[in-house]
C-alpha cells in the first residue's frame, strides 16, 4: 500500500471517544477504565485538531483496550482507533519518553534505549532514572548517543550532538498491517499506521503547544578568572571518606579514600524563553561540559549534575551539585551549559564558570557548638573497627576520667540525634547550612567499656536503646535490667556514632565516626546558662589604605593606619578584668581551663559574604603571643601577675589582600575582624570575648596619562568607531628616520619628575609593574605574546595603510600582597601622510596609433598639517622628497617607492572587453605613463578612469593618489 506523511493536518476517518476522569487517590486507573467504557463519545480529528488549535496542550499518550488514549490539558482523554470497530487499532504501541531520566518508554515500560543526549535527574538512590535504575547495558547515553525514530525505515537512529551516527534494526512502527504506532517527542504527537479518507495509510504531526526557544542563565556573579558568569552561592565539596576495610595494618588508622564527589547543592536561575512555552515533567535537564562533543567515551565525567528542578513564571531553578574530581587547573575547561530536551530538540544556555572550595568537615556537637565558632567535637575515632572494638580501644580516645559530653537522668532518656551534626571548622558553619545533602547518623553501643574499679564494671551494661533497636535510633535510656536504675547513678558510659553522607550519585559513605560520652545523673541535668559579656570592642572599626600601609613590623611602630589599637595595662583592667569582675591574680582561676588557654582568631568576609577564617590559635596565658601571618600583625601579653605588664597590640603591613581578594564591604574594603575568646571555666562567669574590626581598601585607579597624548574620545578616521581612554602616536624620529612608535613611559605623566617604572615600582606597595598587548592584537612589537615590565618601545611592524589604527595596550599591576590591578587603555597610531588633490590627465581617445598622458606629475603626498612631502618636480622630471620630508622625517629615495595601475572600474570593464584585438589600454607601473591605442574604433563618448599611485614609504605609510584619466572622444 502507498504510504504518504502529512504534518498538521488530519483526516477523519480516525475515531475517537472522549474520557472523563475522576480523581480518586488510590483507585485511579479502575475508575478511569470504567469511565473510558461509560463515556465513549466519538469525535473527529478536526474537533482534536480544533482543541489543539484552541490552546490544549497534549499532556499523555497511552495504549488503550482499542488503541491509543491521548490525554490533553483539559482534563480529557480521546482513544484513537482504526476502524469502524477499532479491531486494527488493537496492535498499537506507544513511544514516549520518560520524565526526568530521558529513556524511551514503550507503552509504559523503560527501555535501555536514551532518548536524549545528557543525563537527566538523578533518582532516590542516586542512578538515572525515574524508577532509579539504569538501562540494560548499564549506562546508555553516557558517551552521548540517543535514539531518534526513523519515519522511513520504521527503526530507530543513533544520533549524537544532533546528527545522525548510524541506522539500527530496532523497531518502533508495529510491524502488522494496521496497526498504529504513536511516537510523543516534547510537543509533537506522531501517529503512523492510520487510515486516511482515500483508505490509505499515513503518518500524522499534531503539534500542540508553543516550543521552548532559549535558555539564559540569569547572572549574579561574573567570575575574575574567565570571562563567563559564574554562580551566586559557591560550590563546596569534601574530598574524603571513610572505609573500614582501608586502614593501616600496622596501627588501624583509617586510610582518607577519595575516590568519590561529594559537594553542597547550588540553585542556579535560568530564564526560559518564551515563558509561556511548555516546560512541563517530561523535561530532560542537564549540563554539558564546554561543548557537547567533551561526552565522547573516556573524556572526563559531566562537571554539574541536576539534583532538583523547578519551573515556575519563566524560570528553572536548577539545583546542582559538582563533581570536584571534574576540575581541572586550566579554568577556560571548568565551564558547564545547562541543556534543556523537551522531547528529542536539545537547547543548551550560555556557559557557567564552576568552581569549588575543598572545605573540612567534622562530627560536631551541635548542642554547644556555636554558628560562627569553632566546632566543640566529641572523641573522634581515627582508627578502623574491623578487628575489634575492645575496652583498650575505646580507650585510646576516650579516656575513663575524660569528661562527660552530655547527661540524661536515670529515670528519663536522651536523645542523641540531637546531639550531632556534621560541621565545617573552615566554613565555621553546619554542613547543611552550606547546602550539602544526605547526611545521615547511625549509633551502636560498644561492648565493653570497663571502669577502673576492682570487679571491672561494664558501664555498658547501664545502657540500652530505646524503641526500635535500629542504628539510627540514637535514643538512649538506663537498661531496664538495673533494678530502680539507681545504680545507674554516676556511670559514664559511652555511645559511638558513625557520620555518614551520600555521594554524588547515591552511594553512602562513612565520613566522620565518634565517642560520646555520658553521665547518668540522680536529678535532671540543669547545665545553667552562663552570663553574656556580649562582644567587647578593642576600639572603634579601623579603616586602611593599602597604599599606605608598611612594611614587615613597621605597623606597631609607625601611627598609621591602626593607630590606637593598643590596648594598654589600663584598657585590659576596665575591658577584661572589669568586665568579670576579677582582679589579674583571680582572673585566671576562673578562665582559660586548667591550662590557662584562650583562642585567637581573624576572620575575614569573603566573596561569598561568608566568614573565612585566616588564623585560628589556641595559645596559653603563660607565653605572650606573636602572631605575624597573612598581614596581620598581634602581640599579646596576659599576665598573672599585677606587677607586670599586661597589653594588646593590633597591626597590619602590607602583604594584607583588599577587597581584591575579599568582599567590598559597604564600599569600605575588605573587612577583618580579630577575636581574643577567653572560655570561662564555669557557668558563674561569661566568655571574654574580645574584638577589633578594621577595613583594608585598595583603589585600583589607573595611572594618569600623558595630557600631551591623552585623548578621552577618539573617532577613528578609518573606521569611524569611537575608542575610550586613548593615547594619540603621531610617530617619532627613531634611528635616523620617522616611525610609527612611541615609548610607553611617555603615554603616562611623570610623578615627582621620574617616569611610570621609575616611580611605581617603588612606592604605593607596588612589587611589579607589566605591560603586554591585548589578546588578538597583531602587527606590533614587541611580541603580542609577551609582557613586559621595563619602558619598551611599541611600534607597527609593517607601514600604515589606513588613516589610522587602534591598538589595545593592557598593564597589570601587582602589589606586594600579590594582588593585580588590571587596566587597558587604546593606542592610536595616525598615519603621518595622505594624498594630495590632483587635477587628472586627459587623452585623446580618437587619435590615431598611440596616444599617452603621463600620471606621475599628478603625484602628491603631504603630512597632516598640509606640507607638501612628495611631488613631481618640473625640472628634474621626476617625484622627488621635499625638504621637510627629509630634514624632519629623515626620509631618503631608497625607502620610497610607487606603483601605478588602473582602477578596474566599469568604464575600463567596457573599453577592455570590447576593444579590437590590436588596440591597448595600459599604464606602466613604474613611469605612470598610460597608453592608449586605439585600433579601428571610434569612442562615442568620454571614458573616465582612474590611475592609482600606490607610494609606499617602507615601514611606515603607504599612501594611495587617486588620478582621473579621461579618454575623450573629442580632441582638446
């Protein structure tokens, strides 16, 4: 039977009866069979087509009882069969494809074939897939290939990147005669096997819907590394894991296995255009790396996964996560795009720059521990279990007399759930709060952990779970089999608790693994709140100019720009002493424990507004302290003594980083806070906490320029786009002759009476100073491919065949704390000569045998101020240098030269082509002679043409006279 495909347009003999659905929760499908068989009423193709027109957008396609179900956004559902009984229609099969994971469906059963080129979202546990399990043949789709039907063969394609790779033998089209296949790829419906009015089988397109176009990431943050956006909140990934099969056999200790991804999840906006286009659960998100073909088997694995998706007013907010092992060191490869498939057309956005901070972790103890701080930890377990958990092996981390981490009394429980958390010491913030997922805690309680007395009591046996006896039950309660639980009373047993977080891609991972410790007491613990200083401020904020700042100790000597912060044997009595209510000698008896310590640490607000620390230290009261790290500068003396001197000293120099580095806080500069945290050792008195917040701004200005080059605006006079920031170079006179260069030392103006390199690199906390050409510059030296930092001359490297020409120049500045500043700014080089006017020549065009005219008189080039520089003299006969050509641009005969020829303009077209084959028309192109023969004919009309004199100064100007010759039909 002859088989045609038609687009759009439908034909009625297809039936079609309508469906009403009833939203039951559990009972759905039944009732919906049910309803299918009450409500049967037929319609035609035109009423679907009418209702797709109408704005329905189709929503499902299913294998009916008779044939195929199409569900659209209505609510209804219409069966599609072949037929006056639909009997044909019964061999029908449905293709669709599914949500999220991206594989062909085939009447509702995956099947190992990827229908789209990226991996979709990843399921529960982590696999691809909507049911979380991959296809037959493990992971297909991962090299990037997919399957696309095949309208003429009835088999699927395997295309890649959007192009066809090879043909298959798999079959989507129902092979039996009548039978109906339905294909639904995004907002396309394609029906094969139905029957026309002519009785003849076609393939039918019903579009429904409006197609997404493009896809845009919506920026917050542009990264300084490479010219792409990058994300708004940072990536944070762990680098290591736990195993208890991996560990030292001669010691225990665990082996750090990295072999994994793990990271925080980062939302990322997307703006989808148009934004009413259908966007809906059968969406296939997901990143690509630089472009599409880095999918090929063997590349590296995909930077970015979606790990969640929400569409709403016109943007997805894509959650994702990073593969860190992903990264490379060369940041133009660590860039992602985000690839939307609706059905089988792939649209990809604007690339992403990733990166990602390796931060710490550790199992924490969330009821003391404070947001901001450093994590109060239990008694980490850095050895494996695998050959036994004994009395001697919980006791090598924590010890019989080591103190309790929390207590419950004898008669209630706690709950130890409560108690954990997984946070970073570097981030100084929980895990969860940075966006990391998948934590989970499982709690055991060891065997064996004996007291010192003479029976060897196992504290163990005081304890037992309560409720369901699961490893994440941390719920601990006095075992039962104690009678009264009183002699429960004053035992410290211990629980361990495994920390553990789920990959990237689903698999669980051991992370952190502690002891706590617990105390069984008579009463309810009662732990008491400690007095609140509040923050105690060393002095009012400090603000710092890079620029002036010193160097090495020259901080603590000089005023500037800390001056004041000192706290002196007087502040330290009213400001720490005064606040406890202690005298010098009494201060420490209460404060720093028994080792008479306390904690100094400087945070600084990074790019991502979050609190970096830079110098964590725990020192002891009895040593003074000299701290001198990243720029910062602290000398504290705490005696105990009231005879000697007590004091606070705060500086910073100049290896200190700006907002350079940091955040710009308020436009003041990167802000630095450093903290002296004295712990109280009972709840009778606050901590001491003690803080001086100081700003360190660097302007990154450029320098000034030259007034005698400086030109704010130029319009070129070769291209007529207008430049910024531009030094105008006329040329020079360089080793005896005029060229097209300039000094750079010259396009800035001198400082107290010395150039750019001789005075910047010497004051303002400058270290380098280095110039080099912008990228895709060409032309000019020196080498477009290499800095430099001493006062180069910049010149063209061939001579100027335009009015002007504008290059980019771009320096950095690096400053003693390694910093840059980056600046650009436009050298103009104005070619120094132009043609001058020439009245043209006229020729008899006429006459007969050969008839010449001589061009070379009409030879003029002046300077842009109008002087004549090259002209033909009557006496000599010839083109000869005027004295300002030779006396100020040092011009000589033998680097000038001229070529003469003729402009092939439409009357020379005509002359040329249609002249006898005797005649002549030419110009020498040494003389500028022009020559006309004319061999028969008679010229009805003048002939205007043009001679061009190409006069080249060697590696500087070529300069091109235009002069008219005229071939006149009539004699002058």
């Amino acid at each position: 039977m002859k088989r045609k495909f038609v687009r759009v347009m439908f034909f009625g003999a297809l039936a079609l009866s309508t469906v009403t659905y009833v939203g039951c929760k559990d009972y759905d499908d039944d009732i919906d069979n049910l309803q299918q068989q009450i409500d049967a009423v037929k319609v035609s193709l035109d009423e679907l087509q009418a209702k797709v027109n109408g704005g329905a957008v189709i929503t499902n396609v299913t294998k009916g009882e008779n044939g195929i179900t199409v569900t659209l956004s209505d609510g209804k559902s219409y069966e599609l069969t072949n037929g006056k009984d639909g009997a044909a229609g019964k061999d029908a099969a449905v293709w669709t494809i599914g949500e999220s994971d991206g594989y062909w469906y085939k009447d509702g059963v995956k099947t190992q074939y990827k229908a789209v080129g990226v991996d979709g979202q990843a399921g529960a546990d982590g696999k691809p897939g909507a049911d979380g399990k991959p296809g037959e043949d493990g992971k297909p789709g991962e090299n990037g290939l997919y399957y696309v039907p095949n309208q003429e063969t009835g088999c699927f394609d395997i295309w890649k990147d959007n192009k066809f790779v090879e043909s298959t033998d798999i079959n989507w089209k129902v092979a039996s005669e009548g039978g109906i296949s339905a294909v639904l790829n995004g907002n396309v419906l394609t029906l094969t096997g139905v029957q026309g009015k002519d009785g003849q089988s076609i393939s039918v397109d019903l579009v429904s819907g409006i197609a997404l176009s493009s896809i845009a990431f919506i920026p917050d943050v542009v990264s300084q590394d490479v010219p792409y956006a990058t994300t708004s909140n940072p990536f944070y990934h762990i680098k290591n894991y736990l195993d208890e099969t991996k560990y030292n056999t001669a010691n225990n200790a665990f082996k750090e296995q990295s072999d994994w991804g793990k990271s925080n999840v980062v939302a990322m906006n997307y703006r989808l255009n148009p934004e009413d286009a259908n966007v809906d659960a059968k969406t296939v998100y997901g990143f690509i790396d630089r472009k599409i073909t880095t999918r090929a088997a063997g590349d590296r694995t995909v930077l970015l996964n979606v790990d969640n998706k929400t569409v709403s007013d016109g943007v997805a907010v894509i959650d994702a996560t990073v593969n860190p092992n992903a990264l490379v060191e060369n940041q133009e490869y660590n860039i992602a795009a985000l690839q939307a498939w609706y059905g089988q057309t792939p649209l990809t956005s604007d690339y992403v720059h990733v990166t990602s901070e390796e931060i710490d972790l550790v199992l924490a103890d969330s009821v003391k521990t404070v947001q901001g701080e450093a994590a109060v930890t239990f008694y980490k377990r850095t050895q494996s279990i695998a050959k036994g958990e004994s009395d001697a092996f919980i006791k090598q981390f924590v010890a019989l007399d080591a103190e309790a981490n929390a207590a419950f009394k004898y008669t209630g429980t706690i709950n130890l759930k409560d108690y954990v958390g997984l946070y970073s010491d570097i981030k100084t913030d929980w895990l969860a709060e940075l966006g990391f997922k998948g934590m989970s805690y499982e709690f055991s309680i060891p065997e064996k952990y004996l007291a010192n007395d003479d029976e060897k009591t196992n504290q163990q046996w005081f304890i037992t779970k309560e409720g369901e006896n699961t490893l994440a039950n941390g719920v601990i309660k006095v075992n039962p089999e104690v009678v009264n639980g009183t002699p429960a009373i004053g035992r410290t047993p211990v629980v361990r608790v495994d920390a553990f977080l789920t990959s990237n891609n689903g698999a669980k991972k051991l992370v952190a693994s502690s002891y706590i410790k617990l105390s069984i007491t008579e009463e309810d613990p009662t732990p008491g709140t400690k007095p609140d200083y509040g923050t105690i401020n060393m002095s009012d904020p400090k603000a710092a100019d890079y620029h002036k700042l010193e160097s090495d100790d020259n901080a603590f000597t000089n005023a500037y720009p800390l001056d004041n912060v000192n706290m002196d044997y007087q502040a330290i009595n009213n400001k720490i002493y005064g606040t406890a209510k202690l005298t010098s000698t009494t201060f420490w008896n209460y404060y720093g424990g028994q080792d008479h310590k306390y904690n100094v640490l400087v945070t600084v607000t990074n790019k991502s507004g979050q609190e970096e620390t830079i110098i964590s230290e725990e020192v002891s009261q009895q040593t003074d302290v000299v701290i001198s790290n990243k720029g910062l500068l602290l000398n504290i003396k705490l005696n105990d003594d009231a005879t000697k001197t007590s004091a606070i000293k705060v500086g910073i120099n100049n290896q200190i980083k700006t907002q350079n580095t940091y955040k710009d806080i308020d436009g003041k500069g990167a802000k630095y806070s450093v903290k002296i945290i004295i712990p109280s050792n009972d709840n009778s008195h606050g901590d001491i906490k003690l803080e001086q917040i100081f700003y360190v701004k660097e302007e990154c200005v450029p320098y000034v320029y030259n007034p005698l080059y400086y030109n704010e605006t130029y319009k070129s006079l070769a291209d007529g786009k207008t430049y910024n920031d531009c030094i105008v170079i006329k040329g020079q006179n360089t080793s005896g002759h005029w060229e097209m260069s300039s000094v750079v030392s010259e396009h800035f103006a001198n400082m107290e009476g010395e150039n750019i390199f001789e005075y910047y690199n010497k004051v303002n906390n400058v270290n380098a100073l280095q110039f080099q050409w912008a990228s895709g510059i060409t032309g000019v030296t020196p080498d477009p491919l290499t800095s430099f930092n001493t006062n180069e001359t910049v010149k063209l490297t061939e001579a100027m065949t335009k009015r002007d020409d504008v290059k980019n120049m771009t320096y950095k500045v690096t400053l003693v704390n390694d910093e840059t500043c980056n600046f650009n700014y436009n050298i103009v080089f104005v070619n120094p000569f132009v043609a001058g006017t020439t009245n043209g020549i006229s020729i008899y065009g006429n006459g007969i045998g050969e008839n010449t005219g001589a061009t070379m008189p009409q030879v003029v080039v002046k300077d842009n101020e109008g002087s004549n520089i090259y002209s033909y003299n009557n006496t000599s006969k010839t083109l000869v240098l005027s004295s300002k050509a030779t006396d100020t641009y040092k011009l000589t005969n033998d680097i000038v030269s001229v070529e003469y020829a003729f402009v092939e303009n439409a009357a020379w077209t005509e002359l040329t082509s249609n002249m006898s084959e005797d005649s002549k028309l030419e110009v020498n192109d040494v003389t500028g002679v022009v020559t006309w023969k004319n061999q028969g004919s008679t010229l009805v009309k003048d002939y205007n043409l043009t001679v061009t004199a190409k006069v080249t100064f060697k590696d500087l100007s070529v300069v091109t006279c235009n002069i008219p010759v005229k071939l006149a039909k009539d004699a002058q």
